[in-house]
C-alpha cells in the first residue's frame, strides 16, 4: 500500500517559488495498479519522487506498506534505499557498461542480509525470466532493443522483491507498436506478482487500458480520481474532459430541470440549440445557471438506436473528414458551432454534405463553468 497525506513540495530558483505539489493525498491499495495521470509540469513526476525518496517534501506524510518513510510533522526521513522499493526511470537508466546480468544484479548489493553469490544468480536470472530475457545474461546491455531495455530495467526493479513498484512514464521512449504491447506486458505481469504500483503518465490510453484507479492531476492539485470508466464518462470538469480523450463542450443556460438524484435530467439552451444532458457531478442544475455540456464524438448518432431515447436532433454540414481506418472524424458546423463527430467507415460523408445528428441525453453531461484546476 501507499498512502500519500497532505503532501506540499515547492521548487526554489534563485528568483522565483514554484509550487510543483499542493496538499496532494491519496492511497494506492495493496496489490492496485493507481496511476498519476496529467499534461507536463502538473507535479506527477515529483510526487512519485516523493515517494521513491528522490525529494524531499516540505510537508505532509508518505508511508509505504505500512512503514511511514516520510513525515514533516514527526520528523521522520528514511532514505530511498531503505525504502524497498523498485523504481523504473523514463530513461530506463541501464549502465551501459555492464552486461544485461550485471545490470540486474546490481541493486542486491545493498538488500541487507545481502545475498551469498548463488543467490543473486538465481535472483536475477528468475527476474530476467519473468521479463522474457532469459539467454541474454551475457550480453552487453546497448546491444538490447529499446522494448529488450524497457524490459531489462523493469527486471531490475523487480530483483530486489520491492513492497512497491513506481513506474515513471516508462513506455514514452517506444514507438506505438511496442507501446502498446509492453501495456499489456506489465499489466499482467505486477498483476501475476500483485505488487502495489504507482505509475507516471500523461498519455491518456495507458491510464484508462492498465490502472485501477486514475488520479488526473493539473496545477499540483489531483482534481479528479476514480476507476477509469467513470473518470471517462463522467469528468468533472472541463479540464478533465478536454485531456482525457477528446470531447464537444458547449457552453449555455439551464433552461429546465426533471428527476432527481441520478435520474436528473437538466434542457440547456446553448449556440447549437437546447440539449437534454444529465447532470454531472456539483451541478446544481437550477434554472438559470450558466454550464457548460459535454458529449464524446464517439457518442453523437446519425440515428437514434432502437427504442426510446431522450435526446434532441441538430442539423449541420460537414466542414472536415478524416479517414483513420477504423473510424472517420469530421467535424460539422451548426450554426456558428463546430461539433466533432466520429463515425464508422462505412458512414464516411462527404464534405460539404447535410447531416442530421442526434445527441443521446445519457451521453451529454452538464458540469459547472470554469477550469477544474482551480
């Protein structure tokens, strides 16, 4: 497990203060894949180094499998390598003059009681087996591919039996291809070893395809955490919205409201007509109020499926079609408005061409107005 309380970290410059944490808190539970989602600069980085013990905080606290490895309010400071944890860098950091086996091996010389010859060959010979790198003991560690290297580092975090894995944007260096491979490579494996994992990422499909819980962060702040469908389908806020994945918000009055609970329903009078939307998360949804609506371009029909539905019909022309081979992307202007549409390639319009679209009201989300950073 990790528990993170209340942490604050502020980068000092010769000129300037800048706050990179504030009053981050959250807890990875044990065996649980939690991932620390955001653009660059929105402090993820360094609340991982936090815990890995690479800075040191001004204040909050920090355990790790139950041990309190950081508190500014007791005055307690353990250093990284008594942490025992294994940390994997985006630069995945191997020594390149060492041989892959050199590599491995090398953090069990600071496991105390430290381990006699034959088992740090056994130690790091089963780490590289777990990895698939089995028969490349011998080999110079730059003569490995970029995914043989991604593997190799993440065996060396392995080797020492860590209580927690941190994982800092480890798959950035790859081509898509292999990115997508290794997702599936390391959710299986710290699945199969039910270690606790903490991970780094500012790409978005690796948060929603490998965690269990997702903590989008912006500013220093975590603004939104959850499993990963809900933090896709039910954002918060604009911000959340906009970066993970890609979304329409229009901006407009709440006109009416019906049901109560999670069955509320709210009209909103917008620049592309009146919308029927569910009411999101701190949305009053009086009459009245100025919101903003979200609906996922995935999400927007040419025609409504069988069956009832709530929803309303706006008409548009197509200014852009993209071809991306499993979908077509266009954009159709109402009005003044440009709204982003993804369509099945056997529904490819033309340009220029008249569409009617319907917007299901269980896919539109009102939210408040407003930058969910602040």
């Amino acid at each position: 497990m990790i528990h993170i309380d209340n942490l604050h970290m502020t980068y000092r410059s010769a000129d300037a203060l800048h706050q990179a944490v504030r009053g981050v808190s959250l807890v990875a539970e044990n065996g649980s894949f939690y991932t620390l989602l955001g653009p660059s600069g929105c402090g993820k980085t360094t609340t991982l180094r936090c815990v890995a013990g690479l800075e040191r905080p001004d204040s909050g606290e920090i355990t790790v499998a139950d041990e309190v490895v950081y508190s500014s309010s007791r005055g307690i400071w353990v250093p990284p390598h008594e942490r025992q944890i294994g940390m994997v860098f985006q630069s995945y950091a191997i020594w390149p003059h060492m041989t892959v086996f050199q590599n491995v091996a090398f953090p069990l010389r600071y496991v105390r009681p430290r381990p006699n010859a034959k088992e740090v060959r056994d130690r790091a010979r089963s780490a590289l087996a777990l990895v698939k790198l089995g028969g490349l003991e011998d080999r110079p560690a730059p003569f490995l591919s970029g995914g043989q290297q991604q593997r190799l580092a993440l065996a060396r975090a392995l080797v020492g039996e860590p209580r927690v894995l941190l994982l800092d944007e480890p798959l950035s260096n790859l081509d898509a291809k292999l990115r997508e491979e290794m997702r599936s490579e390391i959710s299986e494996l710290v699945g199969r070893l039910n270690v606790t994992t903490l991970y780094v990422t500012h790409e978005q499909t690796e948060a929603l395809t490998m965690s269990d819980i997702i903590a989008v962060m912006a500013d220093g702040r975590i603004v939104q955490e959850g499993p990963a469908e809900e933090i896709y389908a039910s954002p918060f806020g604009p911000f959340v919205a906009n970066f993970v994945g890609k979304t329409n918000l229009v901006g407009g009055t709440v006109s009416s409201v019906s049901g109560a609970g999670p069955s509320r329903w709210v009209r909103v009078e917008t620049e592309i007509g009146i919308i029927e939307a569910r009411a999101g998360s701190g949305v009053t949804a009086n009459a009245g109020d100025s919101v903003m609506v979200a609906i996922r371009p995935e999400n927007i029909l040419l025609e409504p499926t069988n069956g009832p539905h709530r929803g309303v019909r706006l008409s548009g022309s197509v200014e852009a079609v993209v071809y991306l081979g499993n979908m077509v992307d266009c954009v159709v202007a109402i009005g003044s408005a440009h709204v982003r549409v993804q369509l099945h390639p056997s529904q490819k319009p033309s340009r220029g061409a008249k569409l009617e679209l319907f917007l299901p009201a269980e896919h539109c989300l009102t939210m408040p107005r407003g930058d969910a950073t602040g």
